[in-house]
C-alpha cells in the first residue's frame, strides 16, 4: 500500500527536510520504481511522495514556491505513470492513488508528528512557570486553542489547494490520505480546511469534486501524544468524536466528515487493542448510517530518532509475524466488526517493504 521509507534504498538522498519528495527533484526515475515495485507486489493503493511537502519545507531546502508547487504535482503524476504502466501490462486491476497529507509537525524540523509540540500560533506558548512545552492549552485557554485550529487549517488548506486547483492533477487523485496526525486539534483544522476548500473553490467557479478522505492517527506506545496540561492523555474516544461527530465543538455548521478513520505509523503490537477501542468509540456516537472505512498500515515495528533522522532498533522477530498478526485483526474487522466498518484499507507505513506487503497480500487472499 505505501512506500514510506523504501525511498532511502532507491533513492539515498531521502534524508532532507523534503524526506520522500526530494527524489521527485533529484531521481524520478526511483519514484516510478519504488511505486512499480509495491505493485508488483500486490498493493493496490499507491501513496504519493508528499508527506512533509509544503512550500515552507521546500524553501527549508533552499527551494522557491514556484518549485515547490510543480514539484508537489509532479508527485502525483509520477504515481500516475507508475499506475498506467503497470495496467497495461496488468489489464484488468483496479489501482487507486491516495494524496499523502503529514501532519504540520511533519514539516518542523526535528519533525513532532510522533509528540505534537507546535510552535504559536500552532501549539501553546511554553509555560512561564517551568519552561516546558506542552501540546495542549489550558482549559481555559480557548481563544489560544481556536487560534491554532485557524493556523492548522490554513497550512492543510494551502496545501490542498496546490492540488485541487490543477484539474489534470486532481482527476488523477482518487483519495486524500491525512495521515500520521498526532493531535486531536489538528483533526478539527483538517475537517475545516476540507470545508474551507470546498468554500474556496465553489467562489473561484473551479470544476471542483471532493475526493474520499481519511484521518489516520499515529499512536505511540499505544496512545495518543496529545495530553493536558494534568497531564491526562486523550483518549480514542476524543480521537474518534473529534473526526466523525457531525458538528465541530462550538460551531452549528456542519462540516465535512471523512470518509474512514485509522491508525499508522504505530507499532503492530498495539493495533488489536486500538481497534477494539475504535470500535467501542464508533458505536457509542449512535449517529445514523455512519460506517466508516476502517484505515490500518502500522510500521513493521522499527523505532525511529526524530533527531538523527534514523533507524534505531530493526526488529526481526516483529517483521515476521507482521503479515500475520495484521490479518487477524482483518479478520476481526470483517467477522465480529462487520457492522462498524464500511470498508477496509489495509497496508504498511515505515519500513514495511514490498516483501512485506506481499507476505501480506498472500494473508488476506482471497479477502481482500
């Protein structure tokens, strides 16, 4: 399903604060591979090479928006090609191509999508009192809290709309993937700035259709980064309100809702358990209808210095039984579950590599 990482053994400049873009500057040719090569193995979903591609990262690099911008279009075309070519010699397969949207602090440098502290306006300000930082406000700090989910949603927003204005290069995206989101904030940014794309878009008179979309939350240790100022975690419930609940807190305007909710960038030991706890979140909403995809693609159980931009730990025993154990919990998904999900998305994020994916696709077929 993803690439992820598999860009620094194609491409070995991967390491920039462009990550998984800067190949789409420096070796496209190992893009189109990379992507053939997860084809080849039997994904069905192709992510483009745009985590942590912003205008910001790439003037980090040195880089103008010009770049930028036909850089991240680019992106999606090189799926594209990977796609046709694979067709045709494949007649008959159905292969999509997913939008990949990191959180903001995917872009900072050293990179917070696995803690959540952002800088004001994006986060709070560090406390005066004990000169820690802290990724949520005070309770009583609501204009601070509102302003963030404002700044969020215009970073998302600006980024979508580097997409959603060039026809060509929207007709080739088939879902929006916001992915590796670590702070429940940042899901109400996301469903604003899908409702302010709309808004945007509807005012330029642009041939504008929304895509299908999808939140997926990293969970380290197996719980949310995101804790208060007592220090209290958030809880798969607050995950699972914020992304499908009809309205957003405060407002009676309703706003878009994604279409599936999920987990990456997590360690496989913990899905099984966080699944159970979606599924309880799900049911207890009671809203009418609502049956979301369900998005699961949990790394292959490495551990990854945010501050060398490394690998620290690779874990043998955890690759082995990762085809496994993720098809037990599809089985789940698709036995006692069945009445939550709409449908599943399942795959691999970091350091999941085609032969995972395809010890993989062997698992779930014919399931899948």
């Amino acid at each position: 399903m993803l690439k992820g990482t598999t860009l620094e053994v194609f491409a070995q400049n991967a390491k920039t604060p462009l990550w998984s873009s800067q190949p789409i500057l420096d070796n496209p040719s190992a893009v189109v591979e990379v992507h053939l090569a997860f084809l080849q193995a039997g994904a069905r979903i192709l992510m483009t090479s745009t985590y942590q591609a912003a205008v910001s990262t790439f003037k980090e690099a040195g880089y103008s928006e010009i770049v930028a911008t036909d850089t991240m279009l680019k992106s999606v075309h090189l799926a594209n090609e990977a796609r046709e070519s694979f067709i045709r010699e494949n007649s008959g397969e159905i292969v999509k191509i997913a939008l990949s949207l990191g959180p903001f602090g995917a872009t900072l440098s050293p990179p917070q999508e696995f803690a959540g502290y952002y800088t004001p306006p994006y986060g709070p300000m560090r406390s005066s009192e004990t000169g820690n930082i802290c990724n949520s406000f005070p309770t009583d700090d609501t204009e601070g809290e509102e302003k963030s989910i404002e700044a969020l949603a215009r970073f998302h927003l600006e980024r979508l709309l580097v997409f959603a204005r060039d026809p060509e290069t929207w007709r080739q995206i088939d879902i929006v993937a916001f992915e590796t989101v670590p702070l429940v904030r940042e899901a109400f940014a996301i469903r604003k700035a899908m409702l302010d794309l709309n808004d945007t878009l509807a005012v330029e008179g642009a041939d504008y259709v929304q895509k299908p979309w999808w939140i997926s939350f990293v969970l380290p240790g197996g719980k949310s980064p995101q804790k208060n100022t007592e220090g209290q975690y958030k809880t798969v419930q607050d995950i699972v309100s914020t992304t499908l609940s009809a309205k957003m807190a405060g407002g009676n305007r309703e706003v878009p809702r994604p279409s599936g909710i999920g987990i990456n960038c997590t360690a496989p030991e913990f899905i099984p358990t966080l699944v159970n706890d979606y599924v309880c979140a799900v049911e207890s909403l009671d809203i009418l209808g609502l049956r979301p995809w369900l998005v699961l693609y949990p790394d292959a159980g490495d551990v990854y210095d945010t501050l060398t931009r490394s690998w620290l730990i690779p874990s043998k025993d955890a690759k082995r039984s990762w085809a496994v154990d993720l098809k037990n919990v599809v089985h789940v998904a698709q036995t006692e579950q069945q009445s939550v999900w709409g449908g599943l998305v399942i795959g691999g994020c970091c350091r999941t590599d085609p032969d995972l994916i395809q010890r993989l696709r062997e698992q779930l077929s014919p399931a899948v």
